[in-house]
C-alpha cells in the first residue's frame, strides 16, 4: 500500500474558502480518477502564524496506479489549485509505504 500525502499550508486570508474547495471539489476530483482506493483529510495540530496546516493521505494500491495518477491527472488538478490560490499556500508531497 502507498500512501500519496500533500501536506498543505493555506492562508488564514483564504482558509475557509479553500476548505470548502477541498471537500466539495478537489478531494473529489482527485478521488473519481480511480487511482486511490480511500483518502483521509486532517488539519496539522501546531500553531502557525501565516497559516492552517492540512496533511491529505491519498491511498494507492501500488507504485504502478501512483505513477499513472501522476502522469495522467495530477498536472491538471495541481494547476486549478495552484491557480485559484495563488500566493496563499505551501504545499509538498511525500510518498509513504504502509509496513
């Protein structure tokens, strides 16, 4: 099992609005792509002046469908998000392996 994990910090300027976008359209679209089989959302318990933490864990049966994901849908989807909340975020990624 893979699990895709963006780690994301959002404004407190656009906060509210980008949670909303997140349940309701972004988690969605990534999840209707067929490549994860399930995903949990959390917000980053620490204190942080410039902004809200958030960790999506994307679960992926194999390298092989991640890859697929990344070639195939993750440069569209990054870039209606980059674009809707430009300057108001920091995200990576990390690849974990459940062991």
């Amino acid at each position: 099992m893979i699990i895709y994990n963006v780690t994301v910090k959002i404004s407190h300027e656009k906060h509210d609005d980008w949670l909303k976008w997140m349940k309701e359209i972004h988690i969605p679209e990534v999840m209707e792509t067929g490549m994860f089989t399930n995903h949990v959302f959390t917000r980053v318990v620490m204190e942080d002046e410039d902004g809200t933490n958030y960790s999506i864990q994307y679960y992926c049966e194999s390298m092989e469908k991640l890859e697929e994901y990344q070639d195939k849908f993750a440069p569209a989807l990054q870039v209606k998000h980059t674009e809707r909340y430009k300057d108001h975020f920091v995200a990576f990624r990390t690849l974990l392996e459940r062991v």
